[in-house]
C-alpha cells in the first residue's frame, strides 16, 4: 500500500497539470481553447456557447490528446448474465469490483478519453439500470454500473483488436443478495482511496488564504439539465472568483479543483484544513425539477440540524458526491474530536455565520437571491472544526432564467465580484478595533 501510494504521489508530482490542481496557480487559456476545441470536434452543441461547450467536452477531461480513446459502449443482456463492451483505440489494464448501498459495479482504468454520446449510458439492460463514466482522478477513469438486481463480476478482459485498437468486456452475473452482500464489504475493506496529498501553510507567507472549493468534477457532474453539468457552471464561476481576488494581491487562493477532476468530500475538508485556510467556499448549483420557477442565490452553513427540510434535501444531495463516484460514502470527515475542538468548532461557526451574512448583503446587493437566502444544514464539505466555510448555490438550473444567467460572462463577473466584496468585508471587520475576534482567523 505505502509503495502504491509513494507511485501515486511521484505520479501526482510529475504530471504538471495537477500540479496546478493543488496549488492553483492558474487555468491556461490554452486549457479554455483546447476545450473549446474539442468541443467543436466531437459536440454539436457548440452554439450554446463556451460554457455548455465546456460541459459537454468536461468528460474528455486532461489528457484527452494522449489517453486511449473511447468512441463506443453497449450493454447486452442474455439470460442471467450482462454484458458491458468498450471499443477502445488501443487496450488498456482494467480491474472492476462491487459495492453496496446502493448496489453498482466499479470499473477501474487509466485516464480515458470518453467520446462517448451520454445517453447510451441511460438505457438499462437486464439488470443493469444504466452506467456512468469519467476521470475519477488525474490518472485514472470509471465506469459505474448501477444495479438494479444484486451481481458479481464473472470475467473482465481487454482484447486487442485489427488495427492497434481494445476491446473491453465487464461480465457481470446475476447472485444472491447475500453473496453480493458479503463481497461487497470484502471489497470495501480492499479498497480506500489514496487521500491527495494536502499542501501546507507557506512560511513568510502573509496574505490570507482563500480555499475555492468548486463542487463535483470529473465523474460526479453534480446536477445536470439539459447538456449543462453543475461540475462545469460552478468551476467557471471558482475561476473567475480566483482571478478577482488574485487581482487584489491581498489573498493566497487555493483551488480543491481547477479543472475536471474528482476530489472528495474529505480531501475538500482537508486541503482547507492543511493550509490553514482563513475561509472555505465551496460552489454549487441547485435544480429542483418540479418548480422551474424558483430562482436566485442561497447562501448555507453547516449545522447538525437543517434549518428546513429544504436545506436538508439539498445537503443529502450534495452528500452523495462521493457515492456518485464510487465512494464508500461512510467515510468520515470529522477526524477531530475533544472538548477544545468542540470550543474552536463552535467559534468557527459563528466566523462561517457572520460571514454568510455579508454574502447574503452584498450578493443580494448584485444578483437575485432565492426569498429565504440564508440557511444552514449538514453538509459534509462544511465540517472542518478550524475553519470558517460556507456554501454557496449560485442559483437554479432548472431555472431558464437562472441557466442563462448562471452561463454569462457578465453574470459570472457581478457575482464573483459581489463575493470578493464580501470577503473584504468580512476580514475588515474582523480587523476593526473592539472586536473580540482580532486574533482569528
Ligand atoms: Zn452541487
């Protein structure tokens, strides 16, 4: 394990584009134009403009110019077996294991670049109800399968084929609910996911630090309507947010993600933490299926208890990301525990809380907020005990109002910029004379 992890870390290192996932430096126009470019070779969609090009070629993801290819995916059912066929332009190594609650079969691969149409990953196929596919990591790709009826993996083999071409086939079986049951937590204690490694607190270093935390990536596109994924709105917005307040030369600012890449909830939490984050602010998008009507920017922070049943469905579903992506969901944030911990987390809250009030002002000063603009409930990005966060949903997609605007350049710019108001705001007031909480953050 510690040798697979010390490749994972030389690989991580040497691979100069997560490299900057980490530390955040900056997202090349070349990137902007590269994706730009493939979305104009490979996705019809390109009038919709930059944005929705972005979500549609986000599955090529990096690498796209060198990682195998992949242009075709069928599922067939016979009997009681599933079928899955990858056609590849050249073969890859692939493992694929099982996982409960719910019920899916992973798929294990190098970086793919997919070219694949979405929609045939929604048609179900005995007793598989549909399969999805992404980066999981700078190196590596997934396929998931969800299951409708328990299954175990009876072969998995990648051929080569005429012409330097693979082709990958995932058998799966039918089984018990018991012998999935127990193979499951045989694979669940086989597999944990490498942390990333976290970046620390630079020495000499004075400017405040500002974690940008763009939610989903890679293989969790987070809320999706239409050809427009969460993952690729709110990591235009991080971006844009990052460039105004890098202007200032007042911030050091971190970004969890800045491109399309997975990160888990966890490691969200402990890049923050590792660097001594003054303020954490992660980015999402809401859609609400039923009520195409309700609009505008919320504004939460974490608490045990959900502020309403609103909050809480939204925070279940922005806790799944892990889950989407093939993650043991169980696994826990909070590290910390003890009487002085329960002290600063509380202090922290009250930090997150006034700081949601000054995105609520001077948001709300700039964009349309949704009419109860400020709650709170358990999100699992907002645990870290040390240090302030808050989350914000820019607004609906599921909105037409707020989809258009949410894709606008000019849109982008007001409400980042209303942000970075607030973020001045916050640290000045902390700074002011008389207030009892000079020393932190
Ligand atoms: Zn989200």
């Amino acid at each position: 394990m510690a040798a697979l992890w010390l490749t994972f870390v030389k690989r991580r290192a040497s691979e100069s584009r997560s490299f900057l996932l980490l530390h955040g430096l900056r997202l090349s126009v070349a990137c902007i134009g590269r994706i730009a470019l493939l979305a104009r070779r490979f996705v019809v969609a390109v009038a919709l403009g930059c944005l929705l090009a972005t979500a549609a070629a986000a599955n090529t993801g990096r690498g796209a110019g060198d990682s195998p290819v992949a242009t075709d995916a069928r599922l067939e059912a016979q009997g009681d077996t599933v079928r899955l066929t990858l056609t590849l332009s050249r073969p890859v190594t692939a493992t694929a294991t099982v996982m409960a609650g719910p019920d899916r079969v992973i798929v294990d691969l190098p970086s793919i670049n997919f070219q694949i149409e979405p929609k045939q990953g929604r048609k179900s196929a005995g007793f598989v109800s549909g399969f999805r596919y992404g980066l999981f990591m700078a190196d590596r790709a997934r396929i998931i399968l969800d299951l409708g009826q328990p299954a175990v993996v009876a072969s998995v083999s990648v051929k080569p084929q005429r012409g330097g071409f693979g082709e990958l086939t995932v058998e799966l079986k039918r089984t018990s609910r018991e012998e999935f049951a127990a193979l499951a937590r045989e694979e669940a204690a086989k597999t944990q996911l490498p942390s990333i490694p976290v970046e620390r607190k630079a020495e000499g270093d004075s400017r405040r630090i500002v974690v940008i935390d763009p939610g989903h990536g890679g293989i969790d596109p987070g809320t999706q309507v239409a050809a427009i994924a969460e993952k690729a709105v709110v990591l235009a917005f991080g971006l844009k947010l990052k460039e105004q307040l890098e202007a200032q030369g007042r911030y050091r600012v971190i970004m969890t993600r800045s491109d399309d890449t997975f990160i888990s909830l966890g490691d969200r939490v402990r890049i923050a933490r590792g660097v001594e984050a003054s303020l954490f602010i992660s980015i999402h998008a809401d859609s609400l299926a039923q009520a195409q009507d309700v609009r505008g920017a919320t504004i939460y922070t974490g608490s045990e208890r959900a502020s309403d049943a609103e909050a809480a469905r939204l925070a279940a579903k922005e806790n799944q990301a892990d889950a989407v992506a093939g993650l043991d969901s169980s696994e826990d944030v909070h590290d910390v525990a003890g009487i002085l911990m329960d002290l600063a987390r509380r202090e922290t809250r009250s930090f997150s809380t006034i700081f949601a009030r000054n995105l609520v002002e001077r948001l709300g000063g700039s964009v349309k907020m949704h009419k109860v603009p400020l709650r709170s409930a358990g999100f699992r990005v907002l645990t870290a005990p040390d240090v302030p966060s808050v989350l914000i949903e820019l607004g609906y997609m599921s909105s037409p109002k707020d989809a258009e605007l949410l894709n606008s350049e000019g849109w982008r710019n007001q409400a980042a910029s209303a942000v970075q108001q607030a973020i001045d705001q916050y640290f000045e007031r902390l700074q002011a004379p008389g207030k009892a909480a000079q020393s932190k953050p």
